[in-house]
C-alpha cells in the first residue's frame, strides 16, 4: 500500500511557552490533516511561525515588537515570501521504503510533482537526501535519494498518484481550516492574520469564516 501525507518538518519544542504544542524529538515531520489534536496544530502553528522568525532588514517591514508574542509572529505576520519547511511524504508499507522531502524543500512547492505527471516528466524536492520523480510510460517511479545509484525507489501508477495528491491537497485545506479555529481560541487578537499567513506559506485560499451566531 502507497500512503502519501503532506508533512511539516518540526524540531524539540523544549521551552516554548506561548501556546501549548505537543511533545516532539530532536528532528521529525508532521503530516499536517484535519484530524490533528489542537496541541498538533499549536506545534504546526509554531514551526511555521518559526520558518520565518527573520528580523527586518532594509525592507520595509517594521521593527520586531518587543512583547513575545508579537515578536515570535512578526515574521509571519509581515514578510511577503512565506516558507514551511516539508513537503511530501511517501511511504510503501509492503517494502518499508518511505521518500522524504530534501533539505530546503517546502510545502508550497508539492504542485512540482505534476511536473512529473502532466509536465515535463520529472521533478525534485530538495537535497541530502535528493528525492526524485520520473515518469515512465503510465508508472512513475519515485527514487529516495538520487545521489546514490542503489537508492530505493518506489513505483506506482500515474493515475494512483494523481489520486494520492488530490488526496494531500484535502488534508491540507482541512488543516488550514483547524488552524483557523485553533488560532481563533489560542490567538484570538492575531487570529485572522494568521490563518490568512498560514495559507499563503501552504499556498491555500484563505478559508472563509463562519458566520457569527
């Protein structure tokens, strides 16, 4: 079974007071979906945040606030190119072997696997590991690290991969969607602005707010 799961590269948590997050190792991913309980969604909320922590230079943006939370945000809330560390992961449970997003990759930049699909047949995502997607015929074969000629590689029908990835698309807009109530219970003052930056660093519409009642 092929099972592809759009992922949030996350590092340890430890010492981060200004929402609750959940409790991660050193290193990981985390595939991002609507099912995520809400301290998942604090820790997605804070990496992203984190991706774009970069003090204002010579381009126009405001002094970082002095108060934590505005000056943890900051980045989110003012920079033009948005960033979230990850991308797409693939796993094939019969033989174990998983492709995991290079460095440097981002979640905004999955849309390059049509390229593999409907393009010009190939695509890359990142580097150390340097994961690659190759079209043959109707079968795409997804090579874990092409720096290495004994790279584990995946193979899976073109039409399989065009479902898993409308598949991804869904559980982003579905975590896009939590994270807008999140944010409303747990930043409430930052709450639109936010979910308007998460969706521009996930390269999503920003969802539309429930009517009042």
């Amino acid at each position: 079974m092929i099972v592809l799961q759009p992922v949030l590269e996350i590092h340890a948590s430890d010492g981060f007071t200004l929402w609750p997050v959940a409790e991660s190792g050193p290193y990981g991913y985390l595939p991002l979906s609507g099912r995520l309980d809400p301290a998942e969604v604090g820790t997605a909320v804070m990496r992203i945040a984190e991706c774009n922590n970069i003090d204002p230079e010579d381009d126009g943006r405001p002094p970082r606030p002095t108060d934590p939370l505005g000056g943890f945000l900051h980045g989110l809330l003012t920079m033009d190119d948005l960033f979230a560390s990850g991308g797409l992961r693939i796993a094939d449970t019969a033989t174990g072997t998983t492709l995991l997003p290079g460095c440097c990759n981002g979640l905004d930049e999955r849309r390059d696997w049509l390229e593999a699909i409907d393009g010009k047949g190939w695509a890359s995502f990142g580097h150390d590991p340097s994961p690659l997607a190759e079209r043959h015929g109707e079968v795409v074969r997804l090579t874990v690290d092409a720096e290495h000629d004994d790279s584990p590689v995946i193979e899976l029908p073109v039409t399989d991969l065009r479902r898993l990835l409308a598949d991804a698309e869904r559980d982003l807009i579905d975590f896009l969607q939590l994270a807008a109530a999140w944010a409303a219970l747990h930043l409430p003052d930052h709450a639109t602005p936010v979910t308007s930056a998460l969706g521009r660093a996930l390269d999503l519409p920003t969802p539309v707010a429930p009517p009042n009642r």
